[in-house]
C-alpha cells in the first residue's frame, strides 16, 4: 500500500490542476505510477488566499473521490493541507483553519525557501507542546542558508519530521537540490518520501523506480520505512520509525579514484 501524503490534486484551489478534468487526469497517472491513497494538501497561506478552507477542501474531495468512482479511477483521496509557516500557525491549528494530514495530529508545513524565519524553532515547539507533530516539506529546495545554520537538523534532533519530494531524489529540480536530498538521506535525517505533484507540469515517477533509487541512495530498509512504512503510519496516525545514517564504505577503488 502506498500513500502520497503530500500532493496537489485538487482543481482550482492552488496551483495544482486548474480544472476537475486536470485533477482526473493527474490521478489516473498517479494510479498508473502505483499510489494508493493520497492526502490532498492544497497551499494554506493564511489571509492571503480565501480558498483554502477545510470546507472548501473537503467539497473539493467529495466531488474528486465520487468522479473516479464513476470513471472506476482505483485512488483514494484524503484531506489535508500544506501550511505554509506563520507566527498564527498554532492559534490557526487550535481554531479549526488548518487541516491535518487525514485528521493525524502530522502537519505538512513549509518555510521560506529563501530566508530563515526567525521564529522557526519556536513555531516548531509550540506544535510539539500543542501534540502536533510538524512534517517539514521538501527541506532539499531550500536556500543554502538552512544549512549553514544547522536549523533543519535541530529541528529533526527535537522531534519534527522531513519529507523529500520523489521528484528531487531524480533531478527534476536540478543537481544542487538532488546532491541536497541524497545528503539528506544518508544522514538519516528524512522521514518521508512524496511526490508534491502539481498536475503534468513536472514528471511523476513511477514507485519502482523511486524505490530502486532510494535503495541504491539509502538501503533497502530505510527505503521501507520512507516510501512505505512511515506514510501509511502518518495516514494511521501512528509514530513513524526512524531512518537509520548511512555509512560510508570504504574500497581501493574509491582510495585510487581519490
């Protein structure tokens, strides 16, 4: 059983498929790649857009799951949203605004890519003290500034999750973000792998080959627990395992490369 548990699969909410044809057409191809359930996480930003609502969320699913039914598209569909970070986070969580991932105490939540927000860690905490569990998003797209700071792996050591979008482990985004991701993983820091698709502007991957990848990456045991163990225990709301740091092998060859 795989879970997408971050993917923008909803019409005319952000900036995933513009029309119910797009976001039909968008899980047929996640179907064909070999996803199960996906939680949709359409951009929650706050006052600056209306249409992220948890009503408007769930209309949006309702009408989604009823159509792949009738056109017998074998995909299950899940509310949520990906928060981008503000000082009303919490207050937002606590009043209802923002929406889980499938109703879990896990948050999908994002920062600047460019600049560190200075109340990063302490927004972070402030969930871990409310009992919510902070997933960070695709932290390999981030400016190099994250990590200098040494920010995202404090915030992993106290407890907050990452997530790696399939699609940067392959390049889609370029080598920096590709050498950042590998990085990322080796050091057992991610948690999480998704696809953050946004409809057929950038390629989906098929899960054989994001598992070949991961296992060449990381191991074949903490690309279990990243592609198929961890998402299906968020979508249960259950603790995900940890990944484990990968060790560097050492052999004459690499020793006369050097």
């Amino acid at each position: 059983m795989i879970v997408d548990i971050h993917c923008h699969v909803l019409d005319d909410i952000d900036d995933g498929p513009k029309t119910l044809v797009e976001a039909l057409s968008l899980c047929r191809m996640l179907q064909t790649r070999g996803i199960d359930k996906v939680i949709a996480t359409p951009h929650f930003i706050g006052d600056y857009d209306s249409k992220v609502t948890p009503k408007s969320v769930k209309e949006k699913i309702d009408i989604l799951n009823k159509e792949m039914k009738k056109q017998h598209i074998k995909l299950e569909i899940y509310s949520g949203m990906e928060v981008f970070a503000s000082n009303d986070t919490v207050d937002r969580l606590e009043k209802g605004e923002i929406l889980t991932l499938n109703n879990s105490r896990y948050v999908l939540i994002e920062f600047s890519f460019e600049n560190i927000p200075k109340y990063m860690s302490e927004l972070l905490f402030s969930m871990q003290l409310k009992g919510y569990v902070p997933i960070i998003a695709h932290p390999e797209r981030y400016n190099i500034r994250y990590r200098k700071s040494g920010i995202i792996k404090k915030a992993v050591e106290n407890g907050a999750l990452l997530q790696v979008n399939s699609g940067s482990i392959m390049g889609v985004h370029g080598s920096e973000v590709r050498d950042e991701a590998i990085r990322l993983l080796k050091s057992g820091m991610v948690h999480l792998v998704a696809t953050d698709a946004h409809g057929d502007r950038r390629p989906i991957y098929s899960v054989m080959e994001i598992q070949k990848k991961l296992t060449e990456i990381c191991g074949t045991e903490n690309m279990k627990k990243l592609l198929y163990i961890n998402p299906q225990r968020v979508f249960e709301d259950k603790d995900v395992e940890q990944t484990s740091v990968v060790k560097k092998s050492f052999s004459i060859f690499s020793f006369f490369k050097k």
